[in-house]
C-alpha cells in the first residue's frame, strides 16, 4: 500500500475532498483519502501510482504544489 501525502492550494471545501477521493478511486477502488483543509493537505493511501494521481488532479484544476 502507498502512502502519498500532497499540497493542494486549489482544495477549499468538502466537495473539493469528494471531487479528489473519487479521482484516487479511479485507481483504487478501495483508496483512502484524509484532508487537512485549512492546510490545503490530503493524504491518499492505496494502491496508488502517484505521477498518475498528480496527473489526474492536476487535468481537474487541482494541480499539487
């Protein structure tokens, strides 16, 4: 399992962390994703290719710092 820890300075609400666990889900079905929101940091765990992750939210306005 990884373990991916990104800053993303686009992600302000709940329904940015809803838009961002689906994208990992894409990957992994069974990903986890936990937000720390005032510090616009989410971490991601599963099954997860991170150049792919990056690549995917960066497509939907959420490009990793």
């Amino acid at each position: 399992m990884t373990q991916i820890n990104l800053t993303l300075p686009e992600m302000h609400c709940d329904g940015c962390v809803r838009a961002i666990t689906r994208l990992a889900q894409k990957q992994d079905p069974d990903a986890r994703v936990s937000a720390d929101l005032p510090a616009r940091l989410a971490s991601f765990s599963g099954k997860l290719d991170e150049a792919v992750l990056r690549a995917a939210l960066a497509k939907a306005g959420y490009q990793p710092a």
